[in-house]
C-alpha cells in the first residue's frame, strides 16, 4: 500500500481521542488499538493483491472491505464474540472519522458480525456462598480477603471496580459505595450489614501491612507491601480460600459478581434493578441470568414432572433446589 501512513495516521489520533477526551481505561484503548491494527494489516496485504479496489485511504474503504475482513477472522476460526467486538471498535472509529470530516459515511453501519453462542455464566448456590463468606479472620490478611469477598458478593462489583475504589468511596453510615465501571460511569450501589461489618473489622487494621508502610492512602484494599491491590492479586486470594475450604477451583472474583446477580433475580425478578446494580449499558446483557434461571427450573421440570419424559427409567434423582426465602434473606444481608 503505497500511503499506508495516512491509515495509522488516523488510528493513532483516534486512540489519542479515546485515552484522553473520553478517558478510557488504557486496557480499553488497548483492545481499540489491537483490533485496528488488524484492520489496517489486513487492507495493506489487501493492496497488494492486483484488484481494483484498493483501499489507500479511511475514505475509500467500502463495506465489502470491512465485510471481507470480518469473514476472514471467522474463516481463522475466530469466535463470533472476538468479531463483534472488532466490528464494534470499527464502527467507534469511522464514527469518529465522520465527526472529524475525514469520511462521509460509516461502512461499517450496513452488516453485522455473526452471532455467538452464549455461555451461561458460573456461579455457585447460596450455601457454597455461606461457607465461603463464613470464614474466621485470624490476620491482617485474612480481615483483608474477608472483606473483599463480602464487598463482591454484597454489592456485584467487577474485579476492577473493587480493585479501583478508594476509602472516600465508602460510606459506611448509610451503607453505600460508589465505583466507577465500564467507560468510567459513576454509580453507587447499596452495601449489606456483614459486608459494612467485614470492611470496619478491615479498616481498623488496615494500616498494619505485614511488609511495608501504608503507600497508597487512598486505596480502600492494599497489598501486604502497602501499594493499592493488584486483580491479579484478588484472583489469587479468591483461589486460595476456595481450595481451603474444598469449594470449586474454578471460582473467580466474577463468579460471585455472576452468582450475587442470579441469586437476587431469582428472589427478586426485578430485571430492571439488577441491570442497574450490575451497570449494564443495555438490559439484554442482564437478561443471561433470566436463561440461568430457567435452565434450573427446566432442569426440575425434567426430571420431577410426570409427563416431562416418556418412561420412568429416564428420570434422574431430582436435586433439591435452593430455598428461595433464605436466598433473599442472605442476598439482603450480604
């Protein structure tokens, strides 16, 4: 491509747009920018090719450019989620190549990227919950953890919402924390009673890092050398205390985000609040937990309902489900 650099050009500007005026986390810019550069390496091998319709500059790529290049990623074998998100950081960028005059239309606009299956999010029951959230802190780690595992579960947070936020975020009289989320929105969300109670219990020793004075002040969760908590750290806590007590490995901090969420919808079936307190932009993304629990009530369906199989020899044991009272109890006093 004889004026590759008009194209770099531009998304360079535009991942400068992205970090300082809209104030993107740099983990966002980055995906901006990885997906990007596969555009413009896949239209500079494009031109090389004896074809007519070579793409030179943002203005002279069409829709079938960007159609080819999204075909291709699903040929390499690419999942369907990692091609809407390519399409969707295109479509960011030629909207604001139009607001910059650069291009008069967006290509991107008239096609959409194949659809993925989606997977029903993890989670673990109310008591698996208990026992996790029941732990006895004997040290300045154990109070730490004790209090980020009730923080998680009591309020939805994501990983990086509890790693970011800051003692002043934290009001303990009204029992409510404000965390900034996805596209750096604000919203504050509401703290239970045991969680209020774990973070005191932690803040009173707080200051005492087992290696090293205190040299974050305002981070509400520090390592043990006093810097703010890495998530690679929380990960690593969440793992440990769950082989301990003999519950799934596989649990993550989003595990419990996943399982706060389904266990008040099903108490609650209050989509709407849910979306709210998870953060999400749009309810469709909440609405996997509604598939959650339907696939547990079919599940009893199935196997307890007299005409739901044709012989009796097909039936499995039926597994109790969660008591629905005592999950709301526990949801509203985490």
């Amino acid at each position: 491509m004889s004026d590759n650099g008009a194209l770099q050009t531009e998304v360079t500007a535009f991942l400068s747009h992205l970090e300082q005026e809209r104030q993107l986390s740099s983990h966002t810019v980055s995906n901006y920018g990885r997906d990007l550069a596969g555009l413009v390496a896949y239209l500079e091998n494009e031109a090389a090719k004896p074809r007519a319709d070579e793409a030179h500059r943002w203005e002279d790529v069409g829709t079938h450019h960007l159609q080819r290049y999204i075909s291709t990623g699903r040929k390499q074998g690419l999942a369907g989620r990692t091609l809407q998100r390519r399409l969707s950081s295109i479509r960011s960028f030629f909207n604001y190549l139009a607001r910059e005059q650069k291009v008069t239309v967006n290509p991107a606009m008239s096609f959409s990227a194949p659809k993925t299956s989606r997977h029903l999010p993890k989670t673990i029951d109310t008591d698996q919950i208990s026992q996790l959230l029941e732990i006895e802190p004997t040290d300045w780690h154990g109070l730490r953890d004790r209090a980020m595992l009730e923080l998680f579960y009591s309020s939805g947070l994501r990983l990086a919402e509890l790693v970011g936020s800051n003692i002043i975020d934290i009001t303990l009289d009204d029992g409510s924390i404000k965390v900034r989320g996805k596209g750096n929105k604000e919203r504050i969300l509401p703290v239970g009673s045991k969680a209020i109670k774990a973070i005191q219990s932690w803040l009173g020793e707080r200051a005492q890092c087992p290696k090293g004075a205190v040299e974050d002040e305002d981070a509400l969760f520090l390592s043990e050398r006093g810097n703010r908590i890495s998530p690679r750290n929380v990960q690593a806590r969440v793992k440990a205390w769950c082989l301990k007590l003999g519950l799934p490995a596989r649990v993550h901090p989003h595990t419990l985000r996943h399982s706060f969420a389904s266990h008040l919808l099903e108490s609650s079936q209050d989509l709407r609040a849910v979306q709210e307190l998870l953060g999400h932009a749009d309810i469709a993304t909440t609405q996997i937990y509604t598939h959650l629990d339907f696939q547990h009530l079919a599940e009893v369906y199935d196997r307890a309902h007299p005409r739901a199989q044709k012989t009796s020899s097909q039936k499995a044991p039926i597994q109790k489900a969660p008591n629905q009272k005592s999950n709301a109890q526990k949801v509203t006093d985490k």
